[in-house]
C-alpha cells in the first residue's frame, strides 16, 4: 500500500501576510505593525491589495538589524571629518 502523496509547502512561507507573520514570530498582528513603523521590520509590500513580507527580508532584518545603518553613519562622520581636516590644512602640493 503507498502512503498518500502529500504537498509539501516551504516552511516558512516565502511571502506571508500580516496574521501569519505575527504567528511564526510569536507576536500580536499589532506588533508587526509597530516593529514596522520602528525600522524593526522591513516595509510589507503591496500584493494583489494585500500587505505581504518576504520571508527572506524579515529573517535578514532581524539577524543584522539596523547594524548596516549603523556603519553607514560611523562611515559619514569619518567621511565628515576627513574633509574637516583637510579644509583646516589647505590644499597639498
């Protein structure tokens, strides 16, 4: 006797929308809304009228978070401060 075939779907979902979202990060619907609107979380995407997350974008968000921003801005100020010193000093011959 074979064993009925079974669709396999990925886990998790590739995209997901706001309910299932909130269920595989153990949180209130709410919540996303709120992680969202506080860079926690990447903006949904508009699919079909409906918000929608790409997995893959959550899952980088939450394992580097904003560490990316945070270099870019270390990256400005050094930037920043090179030209500073470089308008004190003159130009170089």
């Amino acid at each position: 006797m074979t064993a009925p075939k079974r669709n396999t779907l990925p886990y998790p979902p590739p995209w997901q929308d706001t309910g299932t979202l909130a269920e595989h990060l153990c949180v209130a619907p709410s919540t996303v809304t709120n992680w969202v609107a506080q860079g926690i979380l990447p903006p949904p995407r508009n699919r079909g009228g409906k918000l929608m997350w790409k997995w893959s974008e959550v899952d980088e968000k939450l394992t580097v978070g904003n560490e990316g921003d945070a270099l870019d801005a270390q990256a400005e100020r050094i930037r920043n401060a090179s030209r500073a010193a470089a308008a004190e000093t003159g130009p170089r011959h």
